[in-house]
C-alpha cells in the first residue's frame, strides 16, 4: 500500500501543479546462457526498481517466486521471505538505534524524492523501531 500510496500522490500533485511523477531505476535484468535473469543485490533481492526501505534496509531476502515450497500447487508465484540469521543481523545492525537509523534515513530520502508519502514515511520509521533486531 506504500506504493500506491505514493503513486496516488505523485498523480494528485501532476494534475494540481504539472509536477510529474518521479520515475524509479528499472528492475535490472541479464541475460544467462540465452535467457533473461534477475539481478541480484549483495542480500539477495532484486537490483532497481522501487525499493522501499525493506529492500534497502533488509532483515530477509525476498524472491519473486517461490520455487522452494508448493511445486506444482500454482503457490509458487506468491514469492518467497527468508529471514536472515541472527549472526547476519547483528553485523548488519550492530544495535536497534543502527537499524532503525538506516530505516529513517532511507524513508527521508524516499520522502524527498517524493516516492513515499508523510504518513507513510512515519509509519515504516515506527515499525522499524518496534521490530526486534537481535
């Protein structure tokens, strides 16, 4: 809903004052022995695209697809989350305040581009500070 959020807005201010929207990296992609393949980030997730701090400030690595569990159930296209471990966590994020930090600098940058409303902004600061980081 961030997402949308943002779009409803950069649409809202376009119409009023003629500011168009600001316009994410496309999704990176390679080709691989003849085929197109994501690109990855050093966590895992993919390379460009809009990148709430989720993806910026990770605590998992999130897939696209979910080729490890439910084969032949059609759940596979419903993605995938793993957790990272407590050890990469903590190198990560040494302390909570350096997580939470790291969530509220990328949520402002988000904010100013604007590719992330007020509230919403506030919102993902908030949950950061109340999510536990070993």
């Amino acid at each position: 809903h961030y997402v949308l959020d943002a779009v409803l807005d950069g649409i809202d201010r376009w119409v009023k004052d003629g500011t168009p929207p600001p316009k994410a990296p496309r999704i990176e992609i390679e080709m691989v022995d003849g085929k197109p393949r994501f690109v990855l980030d050093a966590d895992g997730n993919l390379k460009g695209g809009y990148r709430l701090p989720y993806i910026d400030v990770p605590l998992a690595t999130f897939s696209p697809t979910n080729n490890r569990h439910f084969e032949g159930s059609g759940c596979w296209s419903w993605g995938h989350v793993a957790r990272f471990s407590d050890l990469q966590l903590r190198t990560l994020y040494p302390t909570q305040d350096s997580y939470v930090s790291k969530v509220a600098a990328r949520a402002e940058e988000l904010r100013r581009a604007p590719m992330l409303t007020n509230g919403d902004a506030r919102r993902i600061v908030e949950e950061a500070a109340n999510t536990p980081v070993p």
